[in-house]
C-alpha cells in the first residue's frame, strides 16, 4: 500500500511539473494571460487602449456590458469613469484597484501608485484630461498641498479626482463621475 501512495505522489509531482512548465512555456512564447486576451478584441477593432504597451490606459467602456434597456443604458445618465477616462495615459505608474469584496459601482474607481508624489501625479492627470478635451481645475483639499481635487468638465461629462496619500504612504487616485 505504501508504494502505491509513493507512486501516486511522485506522479502527482510530474503533472504538477508539467502543467507548470507548459504554462512558463505558453506565457514566453504567447505573452501573459491579459495580452493573448486583447488579441482578438484588437483584430476585431473593439479595443479602447492607446498609447505604447508600456503605458497603462484605461481600456473599453463597462457600458458595452450594459443590458440594452437596463436603466442605466440610458442616454440621460452620466457616463462611467471607464467611458469618460477612455484613452487615458494614467501618469506615474498609476493602477487600478480591484476590489471583488465590495459591490462595485461603474462611477468610482480608485487607482494607485508607489513611484510618485500626490503633486506630480495630480499635475500628470491634469495634462491628461486636458489632452482629452476636459477643461481642468485643481484644487487643494487641506493646507499642506498634500491632497488635491481635480474637476474635470467636458460638454455634459463632469469627472472628479481625489488624490491623496493613504495611511500606509501610498498615493492614491479616486475618480468619480
């Protein structure tokens, strides 16, 4: 009985192996998970992205998921952050946060960086927004400078940005439409 527990284990460990190393292969000679997924979107022409790859863009809009006589279909309701940031070049290493453990709504989305501070990336989405169309305004929220307010107009389209440093030294970026 033992040897068929060992036999068992060691066959268990080349599988293991082996799916592993088909993975390694698949993610070097075919790029990771997220690219070889955007590939087909692309050659159907249905991708938001811009910019080089090296550049985080905030992709399609989220309405594209919308149910077509949901209520919030409708044309009289603001756009999600996602459908009024498409196209950003999110400065200083900025990256959206996911957060499945909450009831995500389409008009708030929180972004974060390590690599930069609260006035160069509030001054890199200023320079962003505006080379989408939107009229800036910035603001800051408390007396240090350290937290500061973008309001973004474009036609009917208004975004505004919180940005700020978290408790734990991390700069955080809040859109909301």
């Amino acid at each position: 009985m033992q040897g068929v527990v060992v036999a068992l284990f060691w066959l268990w460990v080349l599988v293991a192996i082996g799916v592993w190393s088909y993975r390694l292969w698949r993610r070097i000679t075919q790029g990771p998970k997220s690219v070889r997924r955007a590939r087909p979107a692309e050659e159907e022409g249905r991708s938001g992205a811009s910019g080089p790859p090296d550049t985080p863009t905030l992709g399609t809009p989220a309405s594209s998921n919308r149910p077509a006589g949901s209520a919030a279909s409708a044309q009289h309701l603001s756009p999600t952050v996602a459908e009024a940031l498409r196209g950003i070049e999110l400065p200083g290493d900025l990256m959206p946060i996911v957060d499945i453990t909450t009831t995500a709504t389409e008009h708030r989305v929180l972004f974060t960086t390590r690599t930069t501070s609260v006035r160069s990336v509030a001054a890199g989405l200023a320079d962003a927004l505006e080379q989408l169309g939107y009229q800036v305004s910035d603001a800051a929220i408390d007396t240090t400078g350290e937290r500061r307010r973008l309001i973004a107009t474009r036609s009917d389209t208004v975004v505004s940005i919180a940005v700020g440093v978290d408790p734990a030294g991390v700069v955080t970026a809040e859109a909301t439409t």
